[in-house]
C-alpha cells in the first residue's frame, strides 16, 4: 500500500503528479458493468493519464494519498456545445424581439460590408477565458461554439489555432474546428427577412476545416481533437452538407450541426426546401451517427423518427431552450426512442448542474410526469451520453483504462444540506461553484478557484470590458440602428 497521506495543496497546478495518486472521499462515482455506482469511501487511483483503479479499497502501492473528505469524485463532465465567447445572447433575455437587436444582420450593415468586431487577440483571450470557466465547472470535455452574428462571417483557422493553443495551455480537452457557413439570414429596412448565400466562401470554409483538423488533430496527447462545425442546418447549401460528411468519414470525426431549434430555422427551411432540416438531411442520406445536433425543441414526431434510425446524438441546452421560452418535447420522448442525448451549457456561466436541474424541471412539465425522467437520466448525459456521441468510450467514467478526467465536487456547502444522494442533491441545489478541483488526462488543471496559469480576476476584469466595448458596437449591425440604450434597457431605471 504505502503512500503519504497528503492534500491537494501539495500537488503542483497544471503538472501529473509523479507515481500512483490515490483519491478517496466520503462518495466516489465508478463505472461497473456498464453503468455508473456508488461507493461510499471509495479509492480512485491514478497513474500518467489514465485511470488505473476504481472501487472500493485499492490493494497496490501508491506515491500518495489525498481524503478529499465530504465531497464526489467525479468522472469530469462533457459539453457538447460550450460557450467560447463572452455571451451574447443574454442580451436579449428582457429586450426583444432578438432579431432586431444584433441576432440578424440588417441589409444595410451587409451593404456597408460586414467587419470583425473583436481584434484577433480579443478573439483568443476570449476562448482562454470561457475554456478556463468551464474547468471551473467541472467541465473536462467541451466542444466550443460561438456567435457568428458580430463576425466577417466566419470563423478562421488562425484563431483556432489560438483557441488550441489555450487549451493546452490550461489544461482542458476540446473538439475543435473554425465553424463555417454557406450564408444566412438578413432583414431589410421594412423589417422583411430574406436569404444570401456564397456557396464558394462556405466550401473555402470547409476546406480550411478540413486542413486544421489534419494538422491539430491528437495535439498534446490527444486533448486537441478535430470537429467539423458547419454552423446551422438552414445556413448550408446541399453540396455544403454533402462534402462536411463525406470529410467526416475521411477524417474520422464528428460533426455538430444546430437544428430543429426555432422558428425561423422552420421557416427557412420550409422557404428553401419544403420540408425540415433533420428531413432534409435525411432524403439525401446525410444523416448518421457522426452528427451531434443542438438543440431538437422544434422537431416533430417524423424528426425524432429520424434521430433514433441514423443514431443522430441529441445536443441538450434546457437552460438556455427555457429561458427563451421553448422546452424539448420530451426528454423522456427521445431517450425512450433510444436517442442518445448528451449535455451543453451553450451559455455563460457554463453551469452543467444549473442545466441538469432546469432539464429536469423541463422535462417533467413537457410530460406533465415526476417520474418520466430522474436526476441520474440528466447526469448519464452529462457524461456517457457525452462520451457516446464523440465516439469516446475512455471518457465520462472512472474505470481501470480510462482517461484520467476528474471533477471533485464539494458536498459540505451549507447550502445543500442535508445530502440525500450526492447526484440528486448537486441536481437539487448545486451549482459549480462546489467543483473544488478538477484532472484532466492525469493533470491537477484547477483547484480551488485556481486555474493554471491564468489569473480569473483579472481576466474577469478584461472579459467585461471587452464585452461592453462589443455592446458599444450593437447600433452598426442592429436592425435601423438605434442606439445602445433602446436596445437593451435595464430591468429597472437607472437613475
């Protein structure tokens, strides 16, 4: 056995711990015979960038021990669609409608021609900045998104390599790929949507994603992993689609693409094809179980139909899908079709328990049912739901061989007492703010607030103003351009 008893202080921030480290608490979280159990006081052991042991009492020599006390040792969480810029579209939570404030560009901005409105250092600091809070939520996994309503048009491969670079830099696994498009939605002055399209600049896109991918690809032992982003169903042309699947198949990645999540996307689609997107997709055989899709509140029974035939994996955002006043219909609907859903925050702060309890809530008044879904359906999610759709079986457990990522999370927060379970208990009344340290791929990449190299009140500092610069900026490509303080009023006046 041997091994010091030691703490988490004595661990070197950003570094693998040198030996075996042994890691016990009052509740550990294992993977046994395909599911998740409970051990209560039990010992993860890990060893380099792998989990070497989970279960009840470890009979090995280790270098370490660490009691972590009243607290869950975690597999780390994964985020299907994690917010990598400083958030937009809380903006528009009281003032709408969204569309006339920076959601859809006005003929006249794209007229003038459209411009980046962030600097490419501001771009990079602000994926350092949200890939740092999503550690900081116990986060381990992400696949970053982010807006394209206050860009040229897309995303490029030189910020992405940025993005990767950061990633490493603090510690966190990603599945990345500069998003692209093939056009989009703009209104004209008498406040009439309608429909541009440069099929050549979205295939340039795909072709840049492409090159990134080829050359990022399996960075830093594996925790730079490619994804192609073609943006949203209704944005891409068919020959878009058709060649972002057949160089998923090439390369062996996945593809998320947001579909079936509101009603301008219906009615996009229904003007350009007659039919809705997963239908669409799926009469040109484009469908498979490489696609990750956000968000599903908008899809029908033919849709859902179609998910669960072609393995489609189901991208769940319940906060961000409820605060704008739309549910999924019905979590259970889709899990008992065997649809495999996994979780996204898609917000700001990427707060996944946050989420597990909105889609709880969500899901229980969609079926109208307090047993139709559990706290355990919404953290399966979180984590094997996660790890199914990116093909990954390594991730979102603790299991002998599998990737060394792990979130601690404290449970003597006063203001979740009494502990029923721990899972029910973070689902009821957690939040991120308990993830007290977190591993990934056998490194210490937070603890306590601390992220490595990386000062999160400074940076605080910096993502606020940059956002308030951003804001400044709303009238130029806000629809007939009024000033700041019409588009977004406070709740009260500010006198």
């Amino acid at each position: 056995m041997g091994g010091d008893m030691t703490g988490l202080g004595d661990l070197n921030l950003g570094e693998r711990p040198a030996g075996r480290t042994l890691l016990t608490a009052n509740w550990l979280l294992a993977h046994q015979d395909g599911c998740h159990v409970f051990f209560r006081n039990g010992e993860l052991v890990l060893e380099g960038s792998r989990v070497l042991y989970a279960g009840q009492r470890f009979e090995g020599d280790v270098a370490r021990r660490i009691d972590l006390g009243d607290a869950l040792i975690s597999p780390g969480l994964i985020d299907l669609d994690a917010l990598s810029d400083l958030d937009t579209y809380t903006l528009v939570l009281d003032n709408q409608p969204g569309w006339s404030r920076g959601r859809i560009w006005p003929t006249s901005y794209v007229e003038r021609g459209p411009y980046e409105m962030y600097s490419a250092d501001e771009l990079a600091f602000q994926k350092k900045f949200s890939f740092a809070s999503l550690l900081l939520n116990g986060i381990t996994t992400a696949l970053p998104i982010a807006s394209l309503y206050y860009r040229q048009w897309a995303e490029t491969v030189s910020e992405f390599d940025a993005a990767a670079d950061a990633a490493i830099e603090i510690g966190l696994r990603v599945f990345i790929g500069p998003a692209y498009r093939s056009g989009g939605s703009v209104v004209d002055d008498a406040g009439v949507f309608h429909l541009r399209f440069d099929e050549a600049r979205g295939l340039k896109g795909l072709d840049d994603a492409i090159e990134f991918i080829r050359r990022r690809h399996g960075d830093h032992g594996g925790l730079i992993n490619g994804l192609l982003a073609p943006d949203r169903v209704e944005t891409n042309t068919l020959q878009l689609m058709q060649r972002t699947m057949a160089a998923a198949r090439d390369l062996d990645c996945r593809v998320r693409l947001h579909m079936s999540q509101g009603k301008l996307e219906l009615d996009t689609m229904q003007a350009l094809h007659g039919t809705t997107g997963p239908q669409w997709l799926a009469s040109h055989g484009l469908l498979s179980q490489r696609l990750i899709a956000p968000h599903g509140t908008h899809a029908n029974e033919t849709d859902i139909e179609l998910y669960a035939e072609h393995g489609v994996t189901l991208a769940h955002s319940p906060l961000v899908s409820a605060r704008m006043g739309s549910v999924l219909n019905s979590f259970a609907k889709f899990r008992d079709k065997g649809i495999n859903i996994g979780m996204a925050t898609d917000t700001a702060p990427p707060d996944m328990w946050m989420n597990m309890l909105a889609g709880l809530i969500a899901s229980r008044i969609a079926d109208k049912s307090s047993s139709a879904t559990s706290s355990a359906d919404f953290y399966n999610a979180a984590t094997l739901g996660g790890a199914k759709a990116l093909g990954r079986s390594d991730l979102g457990r603790l299991e002998a061989g599998a990737c060394a990522d792990v979130s601690i999370f404290r449970l003597d927060d006063v203001h979740m007492t009494p502990t029923v379970d721990p899972i029910t208990t973070l689902v009821m009344g957690g939040n991120g703010k308990v993830t007290q340290a977190v591993f990934v791929d056998g490194r210490l990449v937070m603890r306590d607030g601390c992220i490595t190299g990386f000062d999160m009140v400074a940076a605080r500092s910096r993502a606020q103003r940059q956002f308030e610069g951003l804001i400044a900026r709303y009238p130029d490509r806000s629809w007939q351009h009024p000033p700041v303080e019409a588009l977004f009023r406070p709740a009260f006046p500010v006198l």
